[in-house]
C-alpha cells in the first residue's frame, strides 16, 4: 500500500485514505483484521501514534471497530465496490475508466481522435431511419413482449450462417445474444472466473478490458502483441509461470494496433493452450473492417476451447446494441441461465433492429464504402502524423486504428492531458497496456482526425510537454 | 451433498455427479481439495473402492488430479458456472431458472396464467409504433452513437421529477439508467456483495431474485411476507442471527402476493436497517400499476440506505428495455463505473423510445386504462379462481397478480407439471419461496387468464393431481 500517493491531507489522512481504498477495492472484506498499529506503521513507515489516531478516526466513521484484546476489524457497513480503487493506482490519465468516461461524455464541442468508433456521419444512419419505419409496422407482440432466452431466431441464424462462412461452425443454437458485445465479455468473466485468477491479455489491449477484469477482480498478465500475433515465448512462460484460467484477444483486427494474426501463431497459440487448459476468448468486433479474411482462432479450434464474441455497436449503430457468443453448447445453456438471472429477457428491438440492417445487402454495400474511406484515411492521417514526427507501429491492412510511437522522450500520457485542455481527447499509450510499458505510444482513430485542429493541439501539446522536460509524476504507474 | 439425488447410472456414477455439481457451482474450486476417500465414503455412506473409482474417473476427464501422497485436488480445467448447481437442488417445475425459461420459450400456442407480464394487446403497442416512427425522424448521432455513461438526459430529468412526485428526492444525477429492472438489481449486487455474504428477501419473493443471487453465490433468507410487509419479529431476528448486507423487495406492490407496505412497517424496517447497517434494495416496478401512492421506503429514508431501482418492462414495453438506479450520489458514481467497465455505452435507442413514450400524457391515459382493466380481471380471476376452492390471500388493491391458496392437500408443483403437459404455464408457489415454504400456493397472473383454457386444463390438473395422492417426488427441497 502506498500512502504517499494518496490524497486527504496530513500523514493520519493518508493513512485513512490507504485502508479505505483497499476496502473500497475489497482487497480488506467485511470481517477482515487490520494489521496491528506496530506492523503497520512499520510497513508504512509512519509513528505508531500516526496509525493508532487514523484507525481512530475509522472506528469513529464506522468503517472499522476495534475487539478489545484482539485488534481492529473492518465492520459489515456497506462498502460499495470501487473499480478506481482495484488494481494498481494509475494517473487519470492512462486510468481506461477516466479515458472511457471523457470520450463518452464530451460534449459535441469536444474531438476525439482518441475514442474506438466512428463519427456519427460515417455510420449509416439512413438505413437505420429505415429500420425503424419498417421495425414500426410489425406486430404488435414484437413491440412489446419480452424476447425469448437465447434471443431473436432470425437474427441467430443470420449470425450462425455469417460464422460458418468465415469458418467458425456454428449451430444457430450456439449462438446467444448479448446486451452488447462488452456485456458479452462480462457474461463469460462471471462464468469462467472467479476474483483471484489469473487473466491474459494483450499488450497492449482494448482498454477496456482492463476495465471489466477490475470489476472481476483478477490478475490481469499482459502479453506483448507482436504484428503477427501475441509474443509466443511470453505466452508459453506466461502459462507455465501464472496457471491462467482465460486468454481475451481479438484477431480479426487486433485494437488498438491493427495487426492481425498469422496462422503460423494461431496454430502455436492453440496448441500452448490445448496443453495448458486455457480457454480464449476472441473479440471480433473489427473483423467486419478488414477488407479480407484474416485468421481466427475460433475458426481453427472449431469452438472447443476458444469461444468468439461480437457485435456491430462499431459497423452499424452503437445506440441499439446487440453483442453475441458463440460458444459450444454446454457453455450456451449455462450462459443462457446466466443470461436470465441477470437481465431475463434481452433486448428484443435492438435485435430486431440489428436483423433488418444486416439482412439485406445495404450492409455490405455500407461496408464496402466504409473500408475505401477507411483506406484513404489512413494514409492521410498517417502522412499527417508522420510529418509530426509520429510513427505508426505498423501499417495496418483494415480498421480505424493507427497505433503510433511519438517523438524519442515523450510521454504520452502529458500530451494526452495538455490537449484535453483544449478539448481534445487523445488515448494514451499506457491506458491500453498492463504492463504500463506504452509510454510513449498513442493509439489514433483516423476517422476522427478530420478537424485540422487535432493536429494543431496534438503539435502544441507535443511541443509544451517536451518543453516541461520529463513528466511530472515520474513513471504512469503508481503501484497501490 | 446428496448422491441419492443426482443422475448419472450406478453408484459411482451418482458419485461422479455429486463432485461434478459441487465443482460447476462453485462450491470445490480450482486446487481445492478433495475428502480423502475413506472420509467421503464414510459421508456418503457407500465403499471407499466406489468412492476410489469415482475419483479414478473423474482423473481420466481432466476433472481432479492426485498428487501423489497428497490426495486429489481439482485441476484448473475450464469449469463454467452452473447457476442450476448453486443451492438447494430443487425440483425442475419449482426452479427459478426452469420456470423462466417455460414463460420466456413458450410459443404462442402456449398459455402463461403463471407469467409475470401483461399480454401483448394489453400493451401501447400503437404508442411504440408512434414512438419509432418519431425516433426515425430524429438527429443521426442520436440513432449511431454511444449513449454517455449516465444515459439520455431527458429521460433522466423525467425519472427524477416522477419521483420526487413521489417523495423520493433523486436529482437527475442521481439517476443512472441501466439496460433493465433486472440488470439494475445484478449491478446494485456487484456492488454491495462478495460471495458468501447474506441478503434478506421476502418470502414469498419475485422467483428471479432467487436466480440472480444464485449468481452472486450469496446465502438467501427469506423474511414470510406479511399483508402490511415482512414479518418484523422474523426480520429483527435475521438482523441478528445473519447480519445481512442487502435487503431485496417490492414495497409499490409486491410480487408475487400484490401487497402493499404500511407506514408503520415501513418506518420499523428502516430502525431496524439503521440500528444493523442494512442496505436496501426497492425494486419499485410494478409502483404505476398502483392506483394510489403507496408507502416507498426510499421515500422515508430519503435515499441514505436505500436504493430504488424501476423499469417499464412491465407498463410499456418488455421489448426495448431500460431500467434505473436512484441512489446516493458517492455510489451512483462508483455505479458508473461499474457500467462503463460492463457494458460501455447502454442503449440509448430504448431510452430515447421509454423518453418518448413517457413524456406526453398518453403514457397516463394507458395506465388509467390497464388499472381499470386490471381491477376488472383481478375480480372476475378471483371468482373463477374461488369456484374452483382456490381462495386468494388478500384482495390486493392494484396490480396483476393474485397470489392463492389451492385447496389442501395439494401440490401447487405437481399441479404445474401436469398443466405444462397441456400447454398451460403455471407458476407454483415454492418457486417464489426461500425456505420452499409455499407448496400449496400459486400466482395467478389475471391478464393472462382469459382463455377458458386456463380454468379447464387447471381443474383437470388438480384433480388428477388430487387422484395421484401425494406428492410424487416428496417434499420440494432436496439439499445439495
């Protein structure tokens, strides 16, 4: 526990600050006993008088009691879980929760070449216009009634026949709709985890699957992501060394750097994981960008051990959302109890909605313009970055991605916070690594670097941060 | 654990199946260890060579491995949750989960008195035609982007005027929508509870609060719900005897029994949460089926140890689903949180679609309407109901349901079963019970009892179920 890092004034604050954070993160539960003050002010290297009056000052809050002649207890008040407080304490900046929360939340005056998705005027609001005239004039049992477990029977089959062509077999009835894809993720955390495993990502990852596996409290092992696929050697060690329960990756196209994978490592990966027991989650939300087939897991495995998810919150309309898993059939009728127990009936509209803008060819048509604009975009933003002294890591073949090395000793993390100032919102290396080793790294949305004026504050930010020398709070991560 | 219950073929197999459940709920985890042989055959009462084979074939799967000189411990396989494995093992026609899955797959050839939802034509199917078509017309962003971590502000603003209407004072930013009632409530769980810990639900309760704490791995007590609310006596001694973290219940109107809660009641319950700590949970959707207000613990505590959660799966549509949390601002914040990590941006396309249908007075104009309706059918349910000598508990002043007990002597569990064989889903009582103290009570939902159907196939099942004598498979809870 570090209490240097911790605000709430004076060394007896911090003190406090330090245990309520680790309650707040449940690292002390109900019922858990503190140290005693002599072990803990030496651990903190504070007075034993400096202990004694913070642990005062919690038992007068009701946060702890003390047991006369035993010690000091965490009390049964509630203590609501807080994600901020699980994990290691990072710089709002390079925290995913802080970054999620300022992309959704800004305002329409507020760029984002930080974010994960399209601006609205690339998504095809038209066909959603259409979608719902057409979903207006259907009866009146679909408007209204809860929709069945499994979800939408058409839209299932028009996933299962999707799946089958990229070569994943899957039945309709493997097939489960999710509230979102995120919520597809989650599902499968509350069935394979439990707090305490071990988890292996990317590094760097989506962002937010760092965010989820705080909510599930689990060790959280970064593998570094190389253009063809995850670090094979890492991966290999990673299984021996830490006896994880679950992989989460996505293949189709890899956020944030684009790359997909070969199939030389898909077949390595499987093999690793066939020997180790580990199950993999694959995230294909970007597949539908890349302009060909690339190499999924799922589709190798045949959904043994590898389970895929997705959705279209980033092709078609992140406002009605339907995410899905596909998984092996003993899976899909323990996640469709789960699915019950903790949302009952789905959301049959976005499902509804979802089929109409699939099951024509306006889909395929709206993809095939997407991918052109998304070519020519990132070859303009690239040379635009480049001419910044900012290096794609690779070039990649599909997607809104560019994930870039900036300038030798700049901190990514600093630029991020000076362009936030002026209402620019960048995603910082770090804030996509579990390693925080991504410093000096940026990951760009080149469909939201239209406006000139991304570059004119990503250069001034550039430019006040190497002015200001090294980063004011030394390395991102603040270990708690 | 009991082998005489579960399947599987010969005594070893009924062993293999006992270890299997314990390890799919949870209850063994991974590297847990298991009873030495000679321990466990003496528990289960059958050979050591029967138990010595059982773990022999559970190594064979993968399942356990022996250390040698240790003794067998479960291996890191994947083992996904089994939310039909956590708890008492009950019959399949009194669990939560099956019956669920009855309403929610049943076609339309199926009739469903036993459901919890008004029947499509009773729902403002014509205002949600209005709505999406108006949705059709509106801005692009509205219809592709995320929603921001809240959720649709006017929606927002509208919920917190409604219900500082009803004397709860939750300012807009205190109101964070969620994708459902139920989603609501499985939140305000990941927040407030640990595996292990105890919650307080009324007994009888909503059958999928029961489910959904399965999820969470918590003990359940159930509190027998008096017609002016819990019994005080009951809920002061659990207070004591289990120091429960949450307490979940209806106060508007409860389900399944459509009482209401007294101002005296009301105000004891929350001493008594004060004096424990105990927070609440108020799941208030079925509030506007209420013809007048009635009392709302959130409304006398002020929103400092309750939480109010609502929907309108129930009045407007099931189909585009939305629910909301009002709380402390301090948890709303860490609710936020938990959203974002969970399922990034909501649905706004079902806020916007609740949004417009809430905010003219059509929304009103229905509910006078449905209340009327409802008052009708709850008199005309009964009397049929009472020809048959099933006898309502109370005359509940508003809502759907009427909560009934059958005839003594019967089974409401093997009334249901034989009714499901003639298409007819019923929902006995012990399905709504902790302690599986309701066998012979039933929840009639009263808009769904218009067919004669109903009447005819129940009469014919309680009198073959009068005829068959006693219970088939003895008393419903069968521990595990």
């Amino acid at each position: 526990m570090d209490v240097t890092s911790a605000g709430g004034g004076g060394q007896i604050g911090r003190v406090v600050d330090a245990i309520r954070q680790r309650i707040a993160a449940r690292a002390l539960p109900a019922d858990a006993k503190l140290p005693s003050i002599r072990a803990f002010a030496r651990t903190l290297d504070v007075s034993t008088s400096t202990v004694a009056e913070a642990y005062e000052r919690l038992v007068a809050e009701g946060v702890i009691r003390s047991r006369p002649g035993s010690g000091f207890y965490v009390t049964r008040a509630p203590q609501p879980l807080s994600l901020a407080a699980v994990g290691p304490r990072l710089e709002r900046a390079v925290d995913p929760l802080w970054v999620s929360r300022q992309s959704l939340e800004g305002g329409t005056e507020v760029l984002k070449p930080g974010c994960g998705w399209l601006p609205a005027d690339w998504m095809p609001a038209e066909e959603m216009r259409r979608a719902l005239r057409q979903l207006s004039r259907t009866e009146a049992a679909v408007l209204t009634d809860y929709g069945t477990p499994l979800g939408h029977l058409p839209l299932r089959q028009l996933l299962s026949a999707r799946l089958v062509e990229e070569g994943v077999m899957a039945l309709p009835e493997q097939v489960l709709l999710t509230e979102s894809g995120t919520q597809a993720i989650d599902m499968l955390c509350r069935l394979l985890l439990e707090p305490g495993d071990t988890v292996l990502v990317d590094d760097p990852c989506y962002f937010n699957f760092l965010a989820l596996l705080r909510a599930h409290r689990v060790k959280v092992i970064g593998i570094p992501r190389m253009p063809t696929g995850p670090d094979l050697a890492a991966f290999s060690a990673a299984l021996t060394e830490h006896a994880p329960r679950l992989y989460i990756t996505n293949c189709g196209l890899h956020n944030p750097t684009g790359a997909t994978l070969s199939l030389a490592t898909a077949h390595r990966v499987l093999a690793l994981s066939e020997e180790a027991r580990l199950t993999i989650v694959e995230d294909d939300i970007f597949c539908d960008f890349c302009p060909e087939p690339s190499t999924r897991l799922a589709a190798l495995d045949g959904l043994d051990r590898v389970i895929q998810i997705g959705s279209f919150s980033k092709t078609l309309t992140a406002a009605a959302r339907c995410g899905y898993i596909a998984a092996r059939s003993d899976w899909i009728e323990r996640l469709t109890d789960l699915k019950i127990a903790s949302s009952f009936g789905g959301n049959p509209i976005s499902a509804a909605l979802i089929y109409a803008l699939l099951r024509d060819g306006s889909y395929r048509r709206h993809l095939n313009g997407l991918r052109e604009r998304l070519s020519r975009a990132r070859g303009e933003v690239g040379a635009k970055l480049k001419a910044l002294g900012i290096r794609p890591w690779i070039e990649p073949g599909g997607g809104i991605f560019l994930w870039c090395a900036l300038p030798e000793g700049l901190d990514a993390a600093e630029v991020a916070r000076l362009a936030l100032e002026q209402d620019v919102v960048l995603a910082p290396g770090n804030v996509f690594s579990a390693s925080q080793s991504a410093r000096s790294f940026m990951r760009f949305n080149v469909a939201q670097c239209r406006e000139p004026k991304v570059f004119g504050v990503l250069r001034g930010a550039m430019a006040q941060a190497r002015r200001s020398g090294t980063p004011r709070h030394g390395e991102a991560g603040v270990s708690a």
